[in-house]
C-alpha cells in the first residue's frame, strides 16, 4: 500500500483500496479453508494482473486497484461481487459487501485510506447495499467533532461501550491462534454522528485523542 501511494505520487495518479466481506458463513466457529480459497481465486480473477489482493482476516480481503476514478473502482468491486455470487451460485451473496476508498480523495496515507474503506464497508452491511464509497473528509465540520467529543465523554459514564470478542484462525490449520477484542458503541446516535462511525474517521479521531 505505501509503494502504491509512493508511486501515485510521483505519477500524481489515483488508486482504489477496497475492502471486500465475501459473505461466507463459518462452521462451528470456523471457516471452511476450501471456500476462502475458491473466494481469493475468484477476485483474484476478476481483477488485472497489476492489481494486489490480500487475506485480511474471517473472511474479508484487501484489494489495491489500478484504476483512475470512483467510477471504475465501483465497476470492478461490482464485478467481484458478481463474481463471488457465481461461486456459491446465487446471483447476490448474502452479507457480501464492499468498501471502496480513493486515494487521495479519501486519504493521503495508508492508515487513512484502509480506515475510510473500512467506514464504507461497515455502512454497506449495515445499510444492507453491496457496495458503499467512503466519505470524503473535506464534508466533516468541526461540529461533528465537538459533538462526538461530547458523547463519547457521557458514553464512558454511562458504560455504553460494549466489548465483544471474536477469534483468530490460522488458515493452515483451522485453529484459533488468538482473539480480537471489538468496541462498539451501543447508543442511538445522531445523524452526524452516524456519518462519523460509518466513515470510520471517529474510531481513528478516538484513537488519536
């Protein structure tokens, strides 16, 4: 990702991260390893021979376009989409989604850029869409920032943030390796606030406070 940036910036070129959840099921806890393969090798497929593709974690990947525009990266994250369906034989997965970010539209660095992709994504599954694109920072005001300074202090008191769990496989073996701990926020937000979640740029203005 930061060759690619490196490399942007010297052509003053664009690229696409997208953030892809293949929608497959686990089985007792666990994900079948033939399916993770069929999936790589179905958006490995779809995209040029250019593009990288990389195992993130349960069953989303990472996906660096060479493409120039918004619109060709949501014409590719549609084709592996589609892709994905005819692997499992339906014409539209269930929970598959994908996020798409834009450098530098929506992020300059790599921690920005994966972070808006992942906003994007969380709103696609949440809005049950299959494809969502980030939100660009310039539309943020400095309100939405007082703002969730202001909730998050209350949230902490009132212990609103919830811990939740989930496990860690090692694809060679099938067996958990370790745990990820996931913080989320059990709160009927505004609609500002909700764009900051969904963006993803609250989880890391938290971060970095």
């Amino acid at each position: 990702l930061e060759m690619a940036i490196r490399m942007a910036e010297r052509q003053n070129s664009s690229f696409a991260v997208l953030l892809l959840n293949a929608g497959l099921s686990p089985d007792d806890g666990l994900l079948d390893l033939n399916l993770l393969n069929k999936a790589a090798n179905a958006i490995r497929t779809t995209v040029r021979l250019s593009d990288t593709v990389a195992f993130l974690s349960g069953c989303e990947f990472a996906v660096l376009l060479s493409v120039g525009n918004e619109e060709g990266a949501m014409r590719v994250a549609g084709k592996i989409i589609s892709t994905l369906g005819e692997m499992m034989a339906q014409e539209t997965p269930p929970d598959v989604a994908a996020g798409v970010a834009m450098f530098s539209a929506h992020g300059k660095t790599g921690e920005a850029l994966l972070r808006a992709a992942e906003g994007a994504l969380y709103q696609a599954r949440r809005g049950n869409r299959d494809i969502m694109l980030a939100v660009r920072a310039e539309v943020l005001s400095d309100e939405f920032f007082a703002e969730l300074e202001e909730r998050i202090g209350t949230a902490i008191e009132q212990d609103e943030f919830v811990l939740h769990f989930q496990p860690v496989v090692k694809l060679q073996t099938g067996l958990p390796v370790g745990t990820e701990a996931l913080a989320r926020w059990h709160h009927p937000l505004s609609a500002a606030l909700k764009m900051l979640m969904q963006a993803g740029i609250a989880v890391g203005w938290i971060t970095g406070r």
